[in-house]
C-alpha cells in the first residue's frame, strides 16, 4: 500500500474510534435495559447481557403509582409538538418582519432580540416563575408553552439568515400583482423557507421533548409529567431503584427523535449548510 491508502485507513479508523466513544454511554443505555440490577450496578464496560431480560420494558411500561408510561410519552408528545408549531410559526413570523419590512426601532428591537441569546436561563427563571405564579397558571401547561408562542431568538436568526437567499425581486413583483406583506409571507416566502422550517422544527422538538428545568417547575400532578420527569421518578430513595425499567423507558424515549432525524436527515442538513453560509 502507498502511503496515501494508509493515511486514508488511518483516518477512518480514528473516525470509527472517536464515533464510538461518542456512542458509547447510549449502548452502555441500551444494553443496561436488557440487564438486571446487579449487573448494572458492578459497572461492567460490557455491551452483552450475561442474560437478556425483556420483562424490563414491561415494567418500565406500567409506570408508576397506577400511572402507565403511556400517559407520560403521551404529555411529551403533546408539548413538544404544541411548542414546536409555535416555536416555528412565531419565529418564521418575526424574522420575516426584521427582515423584509421596515419599521421604526427595527435595528434596536434586533438588537434587543439578540441580546436575549446571551441570557441564559437561569437569569429569567424566577421573574418568569412569579409572573406564571400570579397569573394563576402554574401546575398547567401553559407556562410551558406560551414562551414559545413569541418566538425563539436562535430560530428568528436562523431563518433570516436563509432569507438573505431570497431575492426581494419575488416580493416586489408580488406586490405588483397586488398582494400585500401578509400574502407577500404566506405564499412566497413561508414555502421558500422550508428547509430553515424543517431544520428549526426538529432541534426545538428535541429540545421541547428533552426538557427537564420547564416541568419540574411548573408540573405538580403525576398525571401531568412528561417523560423526562418520569425518568427520574423512577429512582426511588426509600425502596431498590429499577435500573433496568429505567434504562428500558430511557430507550424508548429516544425513539420519536430518532424517526423525526431519520425522516428529515435530508433536510435539516440543507437547513443547517445554508443558513451556515450565509451567517
């Protein structure tokens, strides 16, 4: 072999090691939902179960407190998907307004909307909570859900940064067809904007399923959980934790944003390339 053949399978063989340290611990997941707690709890580095147990997934199923799994896979799902449609619609909205109309206090509102990246969560964690508390709204889902309804200030960026790849000459022929800048959004630009739409669509999905801080929050009721509360609720203090059913619902959990990368791998890539260069 020349020496650009071994360079070659040199890098790939780094690649594949380097993969799989990074995949490592989600195996190590895997694997520990086929095993049993002694198993787990010797820390063995080993991906194969001395003995595969599946009954882990059926008691991780039936939940907790007469609560089945179901229940919470079904309150994540309805918050993730909520969040996300608002999330996507808002921000679309407003980066179309930073970017295609012109108003008074634009750059300074831009500013401002930028700025709000740099907080992190924390900062407005406890105004945000009292404000909720005040209104009433706490134990309720709306504490949840109602900031994304306003727009997120990544995903504003985001998709005004693919917007620059729109040529203004399409909203101004628009205009003299006779629409106005709603149509001007609806029908020309929101459809254009598919890949930016798709790409935000998916990380705030995942970010609104993974969410942990906005539930323990705002959730008070069992019935009300979502799955990543539920995971920790698993671990009991005062009786033997089932490690297996834990790891088996963990399992399961990453199966919706698995499909949905699966599905738009394409896209998000697309999404993430273009917006990428024109930043």
């Amino acid at each position: 072999m020349n020496k650009k053949t071994i360079k070659k399978i040199t890098y790939h063989i780094l690649i594949l090691a380097f993969g799989f340290v990074m995949v490592y611990p989600v195996l190590w997941m895997i694997s520990g939902s086929l095993k049993d707690n002694s198993e787990i709890l010797t820390g063995s580095l080993n991906l194969i179960p001395d003995v595969f147990r599946w009954e882990n997934f059926a008691n991780g199923w039936r939940g907790f407190g007469g609560i089945s799994f179901s229940v919470f896979f079904r309150n994540s799902l309805f918050v993730a998907v909520v969040s996300t449609i608002g999330t996507v619609l808002s921000s679309a909205c407003i980066a179309y307004a930073f970017s295609r109309i012109k108003f008074k206090g634009s750059k300074f509102w831009f500013g401002v909307m930028l700025a709000t990246m740099m907080l992190p969560f924390q900062v407005i964690l406890i105004p945000q909570y009292i404000i909720f508390h005040r209104l009433g709204l706490v134990g309720t889902y709306l504490p949840i859900l109602i900031p994304n309804f306003i727009g997120r200030a990544f995903f504003i960026y985001l998709m005004m940064q693919f917007m620059v790849s729109i040529p203004k000459e399409l909203d101004e022929a628009a205009i003299m067809d006779g629409c106005n800048k709603y149509t001007v959004f609806t029908r020309i630009i929101f459809p254009l904007l598919r890949p930016a739409l798709i790409t935000s669509a998916i990380i705030q999905f995942y970010w609104a399923w993974d969410d942990f801080m906005g539930p323990l929050i705002y959730l008070q009721r069992p019935q009300m959980f979502t799955v990543s509360i539920a995971l920790r609720n698993f671990a009991d203090t005062t009786s033997v934790t089932d490690w297996g059913a834990m790891f088996a619902m963990s399992t399961l959990s990453l199966l919706p944003v698995f499909v949905m990368f699966l599905f738009f791998n394409k896209q998000l890539v697309e999404g993430i390339s273009t917006t990428g260069v024109k930043g």
